[in-house]
C-alpha cells in the first residue's frame, strides 16, 4: 500500500510541485493521474520513486516512510518498481530481447532464470516475434512496449508509468493501455499520468486529477466527470 500524508514539494523555493498531497493507493489498484501540463503528475510519481524528497510530510510505501530512507536502501526501493517513461530509454546497440535480459543481467539473476523471465515477459507484451530485431527496427508503440517488458520482467509489485503513451497515435497507446491493463490483473499495481484524455474516458479507472499541485478530484470513471 502507498500513503502519501500532508506531501509537499516546492522547486527553488517558490514553484509549487505538488502540495499538501494526501491520499493513498491500495495494492492492486490501477490508478490514473491526469491535469494539464505543469500540474504535478511527474513531481507526484518522482516522490514515489524517490527521485525527489518532499520539503515536509511522508511518502509511506508498504509501511516505510521512503522520505526517511537511507541510501542504501533506495536501490532496492527502485527495483521493487518497474519504470516506464515517455521516451522508451532503450539501449540502440542491443535487441529487443538484450534489453530485457539486461535489467536482469545487472542484478546478477542467474542465466536460467533469465532465458525462462524474458521470453514470458516479451510474451505478455506480445513481442516475441521481435525479440531479434534493434529499437530502431520496430515501431514507437514496439519500443514502448518493450520497454515494459524490461519494467516488469522481475515481476515488481508496482508498475509506475509517467505519460508512456505521449509519443504515441491513438491506436498504440490503447495496445500500451491494454498491456498495462494486463499487467494489472495479474496483480501489479499500476500508476499512470497521462493527459490523454480519449484513454482515460475509455477506460473507467481511479482518476486523480491534479492542478497546479492540488488534488482536485479523485473518484472513478472518466478524465472530465469534475
Ligand atoms: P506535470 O508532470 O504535470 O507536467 P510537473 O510535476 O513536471 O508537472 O511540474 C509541476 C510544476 O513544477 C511545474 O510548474 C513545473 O514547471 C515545476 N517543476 C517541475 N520540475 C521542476 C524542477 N526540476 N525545477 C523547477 N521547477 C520544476
Ligand atoms: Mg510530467
């Protein structure tokens, strides 16, 4: 489970990122965060990964406060959530299938473990017939979902994705959704911002939509039911 209590994160000290954040997320739970640009969707999932500290209040992920976290131990914290960004961030000199070896290989998983992980993983993003091929040989919706693959190939708890389908027509970003849809049911808690709003609208989850670092609704359904 995820609790954020009274988070707040101002930049250079009068850019408001997010403020006065409360909420909480159930494991399991597939949730969406909307608003405009600038609204605090990156800043909010940046806390929940660590990549920034909130000026005051708690960022509790699994009965730890995370903002209290050493060091050490922030590694592991990342490593329990598999990342998707915008912009794929694969490796151009390796395969399709390399590069989800390679979130493996860096944590020293044993070579049987990963000859049987990543082809389940590709399997699940249906790109097992691309496991050869170069990201610069498949299309912007295969690198996305590769990219998950590469997320979720250690079976991380948490999946967070911060505007994955941003570079995407509307036809990849709904086989994006859906792979994060299945994903979900299997059990994965799955955290998207997105400003997409057709998606949002079509697929009828938790929307917390945000405003200028506020929460101004969260409730199920579609992106404009304010
Ligand atoms: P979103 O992801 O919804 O577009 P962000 O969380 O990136 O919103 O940004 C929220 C606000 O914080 C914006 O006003 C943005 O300009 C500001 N901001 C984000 N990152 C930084 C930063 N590193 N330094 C200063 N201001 C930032
Ligand atoms: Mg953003």
């Amino acid at each position: 489970m995820i609790e954020l209590k009274n988070v707040t994160k101002i930049y250079d000290g009068n850019v408001v990122g997010v403020e006065n954040l409360n909420l909480t997320i159930e494991d399991g739970e597939f949730v969406f965060v909307v608003g405009e640009s600038g609204s605090g969707k990156s800043t909010f999932l940046k806390l929940l990964m660590r990549e920034l500290k909130p000026d005051e209040g708690q960022v509790i992920i699994d009965g730890k406060d995370i903002t209290k976290m050493r060091r050490s131990k922030i590694a592991a914290l990342r490593r329990s959530m598999g990342i998707v960004f915008q912009d794929y961030r694969l490796l151009p000199r390796r395969t399709v299938y390399d590069n989800v070896a390679f979130a493996l290989q860096v944590i020293e998983t044993p070579g049987k473990k990963i000859k049987k992980s990543v082809p389940a993983a590709l399997n699940l993003v249906g790109l097992v017939h691309k496991a050869k091929s170069y990201p610069n040989e498949i299309s912007g919706g295969e690198q996305q979902r590769t990219a998950i693959a590469r997320a979720i190939v250690n079976n991380p708890p948490l999946v967070i994705a911060d505007e994955p389908t941003g570079n995407l027509d509307p036809r990849n970003s709904q086989e994006i959704m859906e792979v994060l849809e299945a994903i979900n049911m299997r059990g994965t808690t799955v955290i998207i911002a997105t400003h997409d709003k057709a998606i949002v609208n079509a697929m009828q989850k938790r929307v917390i939509h945000m405003e200028n670092g506020i929460v101004v609704r969260d409730s199920g359904g579609g992106y404009d039911d304010l």
